[in-house]
C-alpha cells in the first residue's frame, strides 16, 4: 500500500513537471515616471504542451507577525495582458505600468500573482486521468519614487517566562530586508546573535513604515537575555 501512495505521488510530480512555467524577475522595482514607471515579468512554457496563464495584482499589506495581506488594487497600476496562452516550448511576457495620478509620499508593495490554469482533457483522455495541474509564483513589486530610503532601527525588547522578542521598524520611505543580521545584545552577560541564531529573523522584509516582532524561544543563546538589555541591530542594506 506504502509503494502505491509513492507511485501517485512520484506521477503527480511527473505530471507537474511536464507542464510547468518559469517565471522571472521574482523582485522588481519601477519608478512614477513615464520612462521607469513600466517592467516586463517573463513567463516560460518549457513543456511539451500549451498552457494557459493568469496574472493578477494585489496591493501588499504586513501587520508586526508578519502575516501578510493582500488586497485588490484600485486604478493605480494596469497589467497586459492579464490571461495568455503560451504555445509549447515558448516564452511570453506581461507588462505592468503604474498609471497612478499622484506621486506616492513612501514606497508602494504590490504581488504579481502568475497562476496557471487548469487544462482541460479531452473526454477520452478524461477518463484515463483526472489529474489538473496548477503551479502559482507570487512574486514581489514595488514602486518607488526617487529619492526614497528605509530607517530600520531596535525598538523595544520584551522579555518573559518562554520567550524573547524583538521589535523593529522602519520609519523610512522604502522597505529593508534584514539581510546578514546581527544583534549585539549587552547587559549582565554580552550576547552575540547572528544570521544562523536569528533564523526567522534574518532575511525578513520590513516595509515602509511599518513594524515587526520577531519571538524566539528562551533556550540556548536567548536564555540569558533579560528585559533591561541594550540590542544594537546591524545588517546589509538594500
């Protein structure tokens, strides 16, 4: 029975793989000019087959857990075109351009969802197999204006019985990813954490004026940690 289930998984993977896309860039930027406020994302059929593909735009929202909200864009940004089919063995792209009628005051975060559709088998093929294939980027944009930039600084550390927490913000225009992280902590007994400690933590994505808590179980390098530490923050900026 075990061997079964392996088998439908390992031909589901095959299956997948056989009409699978590729997509690119998974990160851009474009400005609110009229000569930068336009990129192209890419999309390549490397299969055998036709595929058919949506695309879609959504504004991009964090709260401090860093669960991320999407919510539909109103008129501020236009994509072409927003369904295709791609031939076998063939690559297409699609266009995004901000048409917004004002220049926005901090960076704007939207997601490009690519998302291929369900083929449809013939009757005969049908009901040989029922298997419907649907493989989803989401991707990252932003817009930004000149001149912006991020301000990530420590705010507060909170302490308690099972766990330690970190607040960061950005208070600048434009998002930071936390990248090479290093917290220096420095109190009763000095602390160095870096990227490996900070798994969770390192790589995140804080955006334009926002806030994030990061919460770390208080075991190992964490459990000398107390409230009246001082943390000073370091990382690669964007």
């Amino acid at each position: 029975m075990k061997r079964n289930i392996l088998f439908i998984i390992f031909c589901f993977f095959i299956s997948l793989n056989s009409y699978a896309f590729k997509f690119s860039p998974m990160s851009i930027s474009i400005g609110v000019k009229t000569k930068m406020n336009a990129t192209l994302f890419y999309l390549e059929n490397d299969s055998d087959q036709p595929i058919a593909v949506t695309t879609t735009l959504l504004k991009r929202e964090m709260n401090t857990e860093g669960v991320e909200i999407n919510k539909p864009i109103t008129d501020e940004l236009i994509i072409y075109p927003s369904q295709l089919i791609i031939p076998a063995n063939e690559k297409r792209s699609v266009k995004v351009t901000w048409v917004g009628k004002s220049v926005p005051i901090f960076e704007q975060a939207y997601r490009l969802v690519a998302e291929q559709l369900p083929i449809e088998m013939d009757k005969e093929k049908k009901k040989k197999a029922s298997i419907k294939v649907l493989l989803r980027y989401v991707a990252a944009l932003y817009v930004e204006p000149d001149g912006l930039s991020s301000n990530v600084s420590f705010k507060k550390l909170d302490v308690d019985d099972k766990n330690v927490s970190f607040l960061v913000t950005n208070s600048g225009k434009k998002h930071q990813v936390l990248s090479n992280l290093e917290l220096k902590i420095s109190g009763k007994k000095n602390i160095e954490l870096d990227s490996q400690d900070l798994k969770g933590m390192s790589g995140e994505n804080v955006l334009a004026e926002s806030d994030r808590i990061f919460r770390f179980p208080k075991n190992g390098k964490f459990k000398d940690i107390q409230a009246t530490d001082k943390v000073k923050i370091s990382f690669e900026k964007n």
